[in-house]
C-alpha cells in the first residue's frame, strides 16, 4: 500500500475511533442525566401524593383530578396506593395509559421511606412505602419520559452527522496531509533518478531545513556533496597519474626512436641508455607510489592489522634511508621512556606505518641542504607523537594547504629534486587509515617539522 494511503487510512482510524468514543460519551452521560431529572419528578410527585393523602382521605375522581393536574411532559402517566397486604385501594391512568400491573410480594418486599425506581412497560416508576393513621401504604408513581426519548433521538442525529462530517473532514484532510508530506518525499526520488556521475551538481531543494524531510534533503545533499569531492579527486587523480606515466614513456620512446633511426657509437647507446634507466626508475617509483596509495587509501578491511612497536619501527629508519642515498642522514631522539611498556604499541600495518614515517624522513634529508631528519619520539597520554623536523627552505604558508595533495609539488623543485608528488598524499592516507593526524609547522629560511599524532594501542 502506498504511504500516502497508509497514512490517511491510520489517521482516519484514529480519528474514528476517538470521535467515537467522544459521541459515545456524550450520548450515555446525556441520557443519564435526563434519567435522574425525570426520576427525581416521579419521586417528588409520590411524596407530594402521599403528603396529601396525610392531610385528607381521597378516593378515585380526586385522585383523578390530582392526576390529571400534572405537567403535560408526563405521558401515559398512572398512580396506584396499595394497602399494607399489596392491595390496590385506589388508582388512576391518565392518557389512556396502561395500569400497573405489580407483584405484592414486590411491594411487601419494599423498605419503608427508601424510593424504588424501576420501569415498566417502557415507563419509568418509582415505589415508596410509607405510613399513614398508623397503618403502611404503598404508592406507585409510573411515566412515560417522552420528552427525553425525544431528546436523545435529536442528539442523536445530531451526534450521528457530526460524527460522519468529522469522518469525512479527516479522510479528505489526512488525504492532503499525507500528499503533502509523499510530494517532498516524490520529489527527493525524482531528482535522486536525475543525479548521475556526470550530472553530480544537482541539489535538492531544503527549504527552511527544519523538518525531517527538510534534514533528510540537507543530509542527501551533504552526501552528494562527499560523493563529488570524491568523484572529482579520482577524477583528478587518473588524470595526473595517466599523464605523469605518459611523460616518461614519451621520452622513453622518442629517445629510442631517435638512437634508432642511424647507427651510433657505444658511448653514444650508454647514454641513451642511462637516460632511459633514469625514466624508467622515475616510472618505477611512480608505480611504486601508486600501488602503495591503492592500498592504503581503502578500509582498514584487508589489511593485515596487529600491534606494531613505534621505537623498533623508528630504529629502523637510519639504514633503510642510507639505501636511498648514502648521504642521508637520520638522527633519533626519544624523550623519556614511559614505565608502561604498552604505550609503545600502536594497532596498525607495520609496512604502511613504515612507508609513512620513511616518506616524510625522506622529504626531509631530500629538501634540506645538511640531508639531515632529525626524529622525535615524544609520549602523550593516549596517543604517540613523532616529529620530523628538517633544517630545510621550509614550505609557503599557501602551499601548506596543497602538499597533501596527489601529484602536488612545488614548482622551485619540480625539475632540481626528483619526485612524483605522491608521498605526502601516501602519509596522509595511512594516518587517517589509522585514525591519526599530522601537523606541519614550516618557516621559510628556517625548515620544516612535520607531527604524526596517532593514538596509542590500548
Ligand atoms: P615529492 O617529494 O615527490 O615532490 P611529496 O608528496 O612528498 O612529493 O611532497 C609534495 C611537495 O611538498 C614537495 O614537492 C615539496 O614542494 C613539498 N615538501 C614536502 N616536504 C617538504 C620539506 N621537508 N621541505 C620543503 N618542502 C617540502
């Protein structure tokens, strides 16, 4: 069933149901209380007939005309006296009304002063035992209450067709309650059917962005919005990588085109053949990075994950940068060990930790004229601290934004320090795939320090 009719048909049901009850309610309490007005007329006419008859004895025609002088709403209205044995010694039924026809034993069985109401043949009837000249009588009062039958039958009707209008009020508003609430809801999915890899610049309208389905829009376009930046970077990511794979075999090919076209001397084949060697190495590397950024920029789902000891890890470091280049130098400086040896220890991928820490100590030996990082492992209470710091040009404030980023290099180095841009990219993706952050705090003149915050393994 569609929602919009799940909707109304809900509403309706309640609806129904609580204007039910209410009509019900009105109903009972209406008729109860127009029960007890007429009961309270019947009692306090036998009182006032049996005050009478206290005054002075009376037979049938007074009675009669005591009867007969009643309010004009008392239909089909008689009044029998009964002597102490259940007799009836007098009675009068007015407006062709029926006589009452009583049990004795009904009226023996009545307490003295105590008003019984009951009803007969349709009419309502109160009984009352009391003493007159030392001897005990019963009167019976007995009337039609046509005026409260009339009454309920009207309020009825009444009650009948506000509840039908109220019905058919609630179906047609509920009806465009729900519309209004299915159209937003329509028009989310029609333009959710129109957003495509190509068309990802559609938003959805949020109105004031204060209901759910305004939130939810608000929070579809956020979505969208992660989705484009996303598309975008990838985007932007294949470009630069098909083209930086492209410039190199471009070189490679035309180099090996020219040596080909005449035959050459074998110094002339070396140096063709070390310049492919450097383009090739170049393509290596760039692979290298691009594999390494596949693995890395994913979920921490597929990759080998275990503790991982930041000092051993760090101690490392000074031989695997010497294969680099011999030139390159890291110099370790650990603050104060903590007792807890537990605070050595980080969950994470050894390897891409590893490639992390390499890639900016590399940065630093490669940028800096003394081709020195110097390394510092500091312990904070939940999370472990390792600074790079480089006595290097430093980075531009403009650029800090930037460095991060795939295939960004700066233009000073592009052509005098060789590179691929994909390093800084590499160390940010592992440290968020380890829910960690890095800080880079430069100077130009003075150097560069870069902080890899990462929380400890507990
Ligand atoms: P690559 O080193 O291959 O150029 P990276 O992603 O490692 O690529 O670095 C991106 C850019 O950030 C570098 O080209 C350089 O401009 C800048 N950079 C990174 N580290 C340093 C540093 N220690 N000192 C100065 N500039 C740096």
């Amino acid at each position: 069933m569609q929602i919009r009719y799940r909707i109304t048909l809900t509403f309706t049901i309640i609806v129904t149901i609580i204007l039910l009850l209410v009509c019900t309610a009105i109903y009972w309490f209406s008729n109860q209380e127009r029960n007890s007005i007429f009961k309270n007329r019947l009692y306090r006419r036998a009182e006032s007939l049996i005050e009478l008859q206290q005054l002075q004895t009376f037979d049938t025609s007074e009675l009669r005309k005591i009867n007969s002088t009643a309010p004009s709403s008392l239909f089909e209205r008689s009044i029998s006296i009964y002597d102490n044995l259940g007799y009836e010694i007098l009675a009068d039924n007015g407006d062709d009304a029926p006589p009452i026809n009583i049990n004795k034993q009904f009226l023996l069985d009545l307490a003295p002063d105590n008003p019984f109401f009951f009803n007969i043949d349709k009419r309502d009837a109160v009984a009352l035992r009391y003493r007159s000249g030392g001897k005990d009588y019963f009167v019976v009062v007995a009337a039609y209450d046509y005026e409260r039958v009339e009454w309920l039958k009207k309020l009825l009707v009444v009650l009948a067709v506000c509840f039908f209008a109220g019905v058919s009020i609630v179906i047609i508003t509920g009806y465009f309650f729900s519309l209004s609430i299915v159209v937003s809801i329509d028009e989310i999915i029609r333009k959710i059917n129109h957003i495509s890899s190509e068309e990802f610049s559609l938003r959805l309208n949020i109105g004031k962005g204060k209901d759910e389905l305004e939130k939810l829009a608000i929070t579809i376009n956020n979505l969208l919005d992660r989705l484009k930046y996303s598309f975008d970077t990838q985007r932007r990511f294949i470009d630069n990588a098909s083209h930086e794979m492209q410039t190199p075999l471009t070189v490679i090919h035309s180099q090996l085109d020219v040596s080909l076209q005449k035959q050459r001397n074998p110094d002339e084949y070396r140096q063709v053949m070390m310049s492919v060697r450097d383009d090739v190495k170049k393509l290596a590397l760039l692979v290298r990075s691009l594999l390494e950024i596949a693995k890395a920029s994913g979920s921490v789902k597929g990759i080998e994950l275990a503790p991982v000891r930041i000092d051993e890890l760090l101690l490392r470091l000074p031989s695997e940068i010497k294969k680099i280049t011999p030139f390159y130098d890291v110099k370790l400086q650990f603050e104060e060990f903590p007792e807890n040896e537990d605070s050595f220890l980080l969950y994470g991928n050894e390897h891409l930790l590893f490639s992390a820490v390499k890639n900016i100590v590399h940065n630093a030996c490669k940028f800096s004229e003394d081709r020195t990082a110097r390394v510092n492992l500091g312990f904070e209470d939940s999370n472990i601290r390792i600074a790079i710091t480089d006595h290097g040009p430093g980075i531009e404030q403009g650029e800090l934004e930037n460095i991060f980023q795939p295939f960004y290099r700066s233009d000073k180095y592009n052509k005098i320090i060789p590179g691929v841009g994909l390093g800084l990219a590499l160390v940010h993706y592992i440290i968020a795939l380890h829910n960690g952050r890095i800080e880079v705090v430069s100077e130009i003149g003075k150097g560069s320090t870069f902080t890899i915050i990462l929380p400890i393994h507990v």
